[in-house]
C-alpha cells in the first residue's frame, strides 16, 4: 500500500492553519487603545459569528456549483476523475525522460506560475545543474515571458533536437504562448525535418481553439485541458501533471492529498473547517478591517514560488470591478511576495511599522529535509561563537517565531500555515487550500472568482496594436488617445 492511502500518514501530513494572531485575543490590548486602535483592526469571535448567516449563503450557493464545469469549478473534481489520464501521463513522461536532454514548457500565468512552483518545492533546488544520473529527468525550463533576450538566452543553453517542447494554451490564442510554439516549431523544423512535431507536446482543450487544430493537423502528442478549468485553477489538471511528471514527481501523492484537503473542507463546522475559516477571515480582514494588503511569506526556499502562485490565484480571481448582480464594487486584495529569513531584511520593517493595512501570512515547515549544523568556532567573538553547536534549522524556525512576535506585538495582523514537511502530499494539501480558501472568499465578495476581464481587456489591446484581424475598432481607439504631454516627461 503506498503510504498516502495510510490514515496514520495522512493525519501525521496534514496541514495547519493557525489565525490566532488574527484575533483581538493575541494583539497587544494598550495597542487597540491607543490613537491607532480603530487601524489596528484584529477580528473578534464577535465579528465570526456575526458572518455566520452571510456565510451559510455564501457556503449554500457554492455547494451547488462544486464541479460543474459552468460554473468554472470542475477543478473541484480534478482529484476523482483522471485515472487514465495520469496513467497516460506517466507513461509518456517515462518516454520523455528516455529520449530528451531538456524539456521546456512554453506557457504564461498559470501554466508557468504552477509547474516552477511544483518543480522549486518537490525538486531539487539545483535541480538543472545536477548531472542527468542523479536527475534521471531530462533539465527543466519554463519561457513564461516574451522578452527576446530570454528566448536568445534559453536557445544558448539547449540542443533543439534533443529538447520536447509543452506548449500549453487552452484557446491556442494566447499571443505570447503561440509567438513562443512558432519559434519552437520553425527550429525543430530546421533541425528535424519532417519529425519535428515528435518534439512537441500540446496540453490544449480537447475540442475548442487554434491549438488543438494545430496538433490534429501535425500530429503532436496532446493533453486536454477539461471544460471549467481555468487557468490559475489548472496545476491540478495536465498542465501542471505532465510537467511535474517528467521532472519524476510523485503525481499520484500530490492529488491524493488534494482529496484529503478536499475532505477536509467538506466538515460543516467552519471552526474545524481550515479552508473555509480562511477564506471567511480574509473577507473579514478586507471588507471590515481595511486590510487591502497580503503578505504570504514562507520560511522555506523550497515554498518561495509558491506565493508567486498564490498572487495570480488571489489577485485574478479577487480583483473584480463588478460584483455578480452588476454593481460597481472594486474589491480585491493586493497580495505580496516575500521570502523568510531574506525578506526580514528588506521588507519586514515596512510590515512592523508601517500603516495597519496588511495581513502576513506565514508558511511554515514543521521538519525540513535536511539538517544542517553549524561548527564551532571564533570563540573570542561571543556575537558569532553563540552560533556553534546549532543547527540551520534551529536558526530559521527561532527567525520564524521571532518575526511573527515582533509583528504581533506591534498590532500587525498575521496568520500561520503549517506543512508537517515539503512533500508531494502536502504540496497537493497547501494548493487546494488555496484554492478553496479564494473560491469561498469569492462567494462571500459576491463576484465572480473565475473570470479576468480586466485581463481580457489588455489582450484585445495587443491583438489590434499587432494587427489582428477583428480588432480595428480597438486599434482606432488606439491611436485616439491624446499625444502625452512632453511637459511630463523628463
């Protein structure tokens, strides 16, 4: 039996989430009544149970769209439903491994922001300089920008011939991604001929869109994206799977602790229910407390590309303008990357005294998957010889709850989440977390947490700047706008 089917492994790897430091019950009482108490703004037990019947509304109507593609909440089901798709997965990642030296995913938010945090947290954090017995995977890559000298910089440290290309798009209209799959594809027909599109691996929607007329018409090997996935939902589904498998992470454990977490948040009582209590506290914190601002700060490399998922998650789906029955509201969070010890010395000063418009949320690693010692020495210098005979990871937990009592002390509201240690289960845990935890807050904001328009809007823009068929109306107003005034440039 492999051990995420044990309950004695699941209950030892689950998750925590602590939001005592939230709550008027840890921040300092002199500090709420001081000039700043009405900025402070810690949460009550009061202030719970008076959402209880918002809430319950808010809990009613998403119960009803759980896993149903229209409602773009098939994610939900993503840990049930792909046997056969992960067994094909891990057998073509198996034929990857064996004939490719590189394989590189050519994808923009979140087919790029999901496989490089998988990759950081599960792999090795040198992973690429490795040499390939120790990888037994090919070296891997993400091109989730357009910036020419990147592309140039990628092209110098690869064979085309020996690298397979993901091109991830769901529409196949994504104009950085296909600008991307054209370079790619011209290459390998340079250097391959006719067998170029064996080099080449489309994970697309099984029906609808430019990029699976693509892969019909060349024959490229193709992984579907299923109906009512979006983008920033999608590192459950082949786009994040097949990456992740090539690289020999462990795909079976990470959905089988998605489905833990998925239990999890099925518990009716939200006092023992993680994903929803956090979801129903940061609508809280932003629509009562006036905290526009959250920090996601993990103290552990190996989780650091992880609050750059997170900000897509949170700041795509929370950031909407119009609420569902079509008023003008503006919510949203801004959410903020930072990374502990490093960011105790760049960041952590603004967050302890600076304004009362932030929450920090900490994530935290109970056991890291290595310890290392520090040696003796210097002595005759007690600032550096106290240091001997610890260890690294003694240092970076006492930085951890040194930085959370230096914020809580100082009225600054901040959250724990807690992974037992780094692995595949736990990964799968924290993502669908997250993901629950912004589908709640959603309902409770009363927009809709899986659309972008505000996206939308900037790609209509490229589209008629390039001159895409169908957008000149939208190039005309383009070159409307008003020359800017030379006055205001300096």
């Amino acid at each position: 039996m492999k051990r995420y089917n044990e309950n004695s492994f699941k209950n030892s790897m689950k998750l925590r989430y602590d939001f005592n430091n939230l709550m008027d019950t840890s921040i300092d009482a002199k500090l709420q009544d001081s000039q700043f108490a009405d900025k402070v703004g810690a949460i009550s037990k009061a202030d719970i149970e008076a959402m209880m019947d918002k809430y319950t509304l808010a809990r009613e109507s998403l119960d009803k769209k759980l896993g149903k593609a229209e409602y773009m909440l098939a994610w939900t089901e993503l840990a049930y439903n792909q046997d056969e798709i992960v067994a094909d997965i891990l057998d073509y990642a198996k034929k990857v491994q064996d004939k490719f030296d590189n394989f590189v995913v050519l994808g923009i938010g979140g087919s790029a922001l999901g496989p490089i945090a998988l990759q950081q947290a599960l792999n090795h954090m040198h992973y690429n300089d490795l040499p390939k017995d120790a990888r037994k995977a090919p070296k891997f890559f993400v091109e989730d920008n357009v910036d020419p000298e990147r592309m140039m910089a990628l092209l110098d440290v690869i064979e085309v011939k020996k690298t397979c290309f993901n091109v991830v798009s769901k529409s196949g209209s994504t104009s950085e991604t296909m600008s991307q799959y054209l370079i790619a594809s011209k290459l390998l027909q340079e250097a391959l001929g006719d067998k170029w599109a064996e080099n080449v691996i489309a994970t697309t929607d099984h029906k609808k869109g430019n990029l699976i007329k693509i892969a019909q018409k060349e024959n490229i090997k193709t992984f579907y994206i299923p109906d009512g996935v979006g983008g920033r939902f999608s590192e459950i589904c082949p786009v994040g799977l097949l990456p992740a498998a090539v690289c020999g992470i462990d795909i079976e454990e990470l959905l089988a602790g998605v489905a833990y977490m998925d239990e999890l948040s099925k518990e009716k009582n939200i006092y023992k229910n993680l994903s929803h209590m956090a979801g129903l506290l940061m609508y809280i914190a932003m629509e009562q407390k006036d905290k526009n601002i959250q920090v996601v700060m993990p103290y552990a490399d190996s989780l650091k590309y992880m609050a750059d998922w997170h900000a897509q998650l949170w700041a795509e789906s929370l950031g909407k303008k119009l609420s569902l029955d079509g008023k003008t509201v503006h919510v949203g969070q801004t959410p903020v990357k930072a990374v502990g010890v490093t960011d105790q010395h760049s960041q952590v000063q603004l967050y302890a005294e600076g304004p009362f418009d932030k929450v920090i949320t900490f994530i935290g690693v109970d056991n890291y998957r290595n310890e290392y010692r520090i040696p003796e020495g210097c002595e005759d210098i007690p600032d550096v010889s106290f240091l001997g005979g610890h260890t690294l990871n003694e240092l970076i937990q006492s930085e951890y709850d040194a930085t959370e009592y230096a914020l809580t002390t100082a009225g600054k509201l901040n959250q724990r989440i807690t992974l037992p240690e780094v692995n595949a289960f736990t990964i799968g845990q924290l993502i669908y977390f997250f993901m629950i935890q912004t589908a709640v807050a959603g309902e409770l904001l009363n927009i809709d947490a899986f659309n972008q328009p505000g996206v939308e809007a900037g790609k209509n823009a490229t589209y008629a700047l390039l001159g895409k068929k169908g957008y000149e109306d939208t190039k005309a107003k383009l070159d409307a706008r008003p020359n800017k005034n030379s006055d205001y440039i300096l």
